[in-house]
C-alpha cells in the first residue's frame, strides 16, 4: 500500500490534478496553499441552490487536498477530500 497527496482542479464536471504526487502531506499543503492564494485573486461563485446539471458548473472551479491509498498494483483503494477552497469563476 502507498499513500500519496495531490492537489486537484474540480468543478462538478471533471476533475484532474494539477500537482505531482506528494508522500508528504506537509509538501501538498504547501502547494496547496500557494495554488490557494493565486485562486483567491478571482471572482467568488455563488454556488447556492445549483442543481447537478447546471450549465454553470463547466464556468467555476476549486481546488481539492487529496490523500489516496493506492494497492501494489496502483489501484486506488480510498481517496479523501483533505481540503477544499471555495467555487471560483475562471
């Protein structure tokens, strides 16, 4: 078993990492926080009341904190949302 951190780039619709892949929890908050900071300098989105399907979603996005646990073969086995930031227009 492996247990490895990324930050990740989401807004309902898709989701990838945008980090490589940290063993040290403390490296990923770090890139965490600056990729943070760099969000925060766009506009706030209300995300309130959107259903599922809304259009709006492919137009905002966050940024997520992950830890996986990975099996030998690379398989992840559970995958946990650290932290998040608020929805942002792009």
């Amino acid at each position: 078993m492996k247990t490895i951190y990324t930050v990740n780039y989401t807004n309902n619709v898709e989701s990838h990492s945008i980090s490589p892949e940290f063993t040290l929890e403390t490296e990923a908050r770090a890139f965490f926080e600056k990729e943070k900071e760099k969000l925060a300098a766009n506009t706030p989105a209300d995300t309130t009341g959107w259903q599922d399907h809304d259009q709006a979603w492919s137009q905002v996005y966050q940024l997520e904190l992950t830890k996986m646990t990975t099996d030998d073969d690379g398989e992840v086995e559970n995958m946990e949302v650290l932290a998040e930031t608020d929805y942002y227009y792009e």
